[in-house]
C-alpha cells in the first residue's frame, strides 16, 4: 500500500502525471512573474497591472544555494532526526526566479546545474506524507 500524499499547502501547486506545476501569476502588460499568486504587478516600471493565473513549472538553472545545517525554528516541521538539506536559488526557463529546497545531499550540489522542478515529500504527519515543491538536479 503506497503512502498517502497530501499537499503541505493546498492551492499553491498540483502534480499530475508526475508533471510539477506551481500555481502563480503573471503580468500581462510587463510579463513580471509572481509565485504565489498576486492580485497586482508590483513592479515599478508597470503602469498598466493586468494580472492573469500562470503555471510555472519545467526546467532551470540553479543561480545559487544556502545549506540548512540546523533545524528550523517552528513553526516549521521536519522528519526526526534532522539532516542538513540544501536550499536553492532557481532561474526556471520560463522566467522565474524561485527559492526551494533541493533533493540532493549539500555536497552534490553545483551552481549552475540543470534542474527539474519536482513535488516531493517535506515531512510526515498523522501517516501522510505532506509534499512541497523542491529542484531535483538533472
Ligand atoms: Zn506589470
């Protein structure tokens, strides 16, 4: 019997067909990418906010990357016992600059790898397995 997986946060992405897709926003009139979703452009050259659901996903670069190597105050939740883990600095090739946690240990990861945005286990709780998003290198 497979675990059951269940969203950390329901809304903000969706797996189907092992496909990972982030539910954000997108300015029409500047094409400023926004994830989460925002109800206006916020960028400063814009004088015209028009903003429509986008769903960001796919491929990118990894820019740059932070190492987790002590456990986050709460209200955050975490698998006992803690392991270090990588947070990363994405470029997606469809134009968004992201932060997620990376599934590689800190010592494999590399600035400028190729990632794939993947949904992937957080924590567990009550016997579910609670997913986020998160870069896998490729
Ligand atoms: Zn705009």
């Amino acid at each position: 019997m497979s675990e059951e997986r269940v969203p950390c946060v329901e809304g903000l992405f969706s797996e189907e067909n092992g496909v990972a897709v982030l539910h954000g926003s997108k300015c029409s009139n500047c094409q400023t990418p926004y994830f989460p979703r925002s109800a206006a452009c916020h960028n400063p050259d814009c004088d015209d906010s028009n903003m429509e659901d986008f769903d960001f996903g796919g491929k990118g670069v990894l820019w740059s990357y932070s190492v987790a190597d002590f456990p986050p105050p709460p209200p955050h939740k975490f698998d006992q016992p803690f392991v270090p883990y990588v947070m990363g600095v994405v470029d997606l090739d469809c134009g968004l600059r992201l932060i997620a946690q990376m599934v590689e240990k800190p010592e494999e990861v590399k600035v400028d790898a190729q990632v794939q945005l993947i949904i992937d286990t957080l924590y567990h709780e009550d016997g579910k397995a609670l997913t986020t998003w998160k870069f896998k290198q490729i």
